[in-house]
C-alpha cells in the first residue's frame, strides 16, 4: 500500500487512503492484508482486512 499509487489514472483521489490506514493500524499494533474476494481468484474483486489489537 505505497503512498500516491492508484489502481487507475482516470480515478479521483491522492493515493493516499490506504497508506494512511496502514501506518495508523501498524502504530496501534494490528496488521491490515488483501485477499482475494473469491479464493484464488483475483479477477473478483477484494477483501481488505485491518486486525486491530484489543484494548
């Protein structure tokens, strides 16, 4: 999740959403990870997980 990367170029947005989530799930101690929506099958879209650490 690299700052300033975007899927598409005619897409609105920075770039930035995701490396923002990032950075503030890892400073909290979760971890955050892509799957594919349908196992093994990239082309159906995706699941973002964030894990975050229990208070």
């Amino acid at each position: 999740f690299g700052r300033f990367e975007r899927r598409a170029l005619k897409e609105y947005g920075t770039g930035l959403g995701l490396s923002i989530v990032v950075k503030a799930v890892e400073r909290s101690g979760g971890r955050t990870w892509v799957e594919d929506r349908v196992p093994g099958d990239h082309t159906q879209g995706a699941v973002f997980v964030v894990e975050l650490m229990a208070a």
